[in-house]
C-alpha cells in the first residue's frame, strides 16, 4: 500500500508517503541487493524481474506525482541496479512506452479519486 499511497497522495500527505516510499527502498537497497549488480549475483534472476516495476513504472510514478525518492544520491546501489537491469538487453527491448504510461497513470488516478454516479 506505501506506493500505491504515493501515487495517490496530495500536496497535504505527499511529503509522508514519500518517506515511507523512501524507508521501503532503503530497505530493499540494503538488505536484498547490496554491493552485488543484480539481486542474485551477476546475472538477471527472478528477483531483479520482480522488482521490475521499480525500473520504469516507479520511476514514471515520481515523475507524475511530481516528487523524486529515487536518486543517485538518496539510493546509489538501487539506482545502479536500475541502470544495468535497463541495458539488459533482453530488458531494453521490452520496456513499455513511456508516454503511454503516463497517460494511463493519469486516467487511473482520476478513476480512483473522482466521486461515483450512483
């Protein structure tokens, strides 16, 4: 629920959900990932897939929330990861569009904060 709280905070709670965002991926960054490349070692597993989404989706989320957790300074080995998981060759040529993204991030949160005609 902390991303999803992020995606869908206001200028009122924005600044709390980020840090709880940001406490998250301390955690994932320290514990899970390390000084290794990617979270198995140093080849692509099943783990860098699951954390896929940080790698383009989370990273267009800040961008449409407006607000930057994930950075060179705030993240430096998560941030590595995502550079390297991107060159992955295989990772590079499937990434979603950009664009496309945004624009279904904005008409998702209109759906999920606008009031229901009853």
């Amino acid at each position: 629920m902390t991303f999803f709280a992020f995606f869908l905070s206001t200028d009122e709670n924005r600044e709390k959900a980020a840090k709880e965002v940001f406490d998250t991926l301390k955690i994932i960054q320290d514990q899970s990932l390390g000084e290794k490349k990617f979270f198995g070692g140093e080849k692509i597993g099943v783990v860098d897939l699951n954390f896929e989404w940080l790698v383009h989706w989370f990273e267009l989320m800040q961008e449409f929330v407006g607000l930057s957790i994930f950075e060179p300074t705030t993240l430096p080995k998560l941030h590595r990861w995502t550079i390297d998981f991107k060159h992955e060759p295989v990772i590079k040529e499937n990434l979603p569009d950009s664009n496309a993204l945004l624009t279904h991030f904005g008409k998702f949160k209109k759906e999920l904060t606008s009031p229901k005609n009853e």
